[in-house]
C-alpha cells in the first residue's frame, strides 16, 4: 500500500500499522511499517483459504491517519 503526504519533515512521513486482520491472515500476510510493503511469510495454500483481508492504517507525524481495506 502506499500513502503520500505533502507535508515537509516530520509531518510528511508516514508510517503504516494493521488496524484490522482476520487470524487467517495474521498467519500469513506480514506488513513493513515504514514501506507498506505486504510480503507472504509462507507459500499460499487454496484448501487453507481463497481470501485474506487486513485493514491497514497510515498514519503521518502530525497524527492524522487514514484506513484502507486489503482484500
């Protein structure tokens, strides 16, 4: 995922966090709390699950914050 912030400084930097995720996913999905990067921490199984989803927050220096689903 990826959140952009015109701010200069602190301000502008954001930082992303799970704000929601299913157990099913938790095992699997793996989130980069500077990049947004969502990376698999093992192979995908079909018979294990055909659907994963996470509610990630951004969030810049300044405390304002925004959400988005991941599905």
């Amino acid at each position: 995922v990826i959140a952009t912030d015109a701010d200069e400084g602190l301000n502008g930097q954001v930082k992303y966090s799970l704000k929601k995720i299913t157990e099913k996913a938790s095992r699997l999905l793996h989130l980069d709390s500077e990049t947004g990067a969502i990376t698999l921490g093992r192979s995908l199984n079909f018979e294990e699950g055909d659907c994963y989803e996470m509610e990630v927050q951004a969030q810049d220096g300044g405390g304002l914050s925004d959400t988005a689903k991941v599905v």
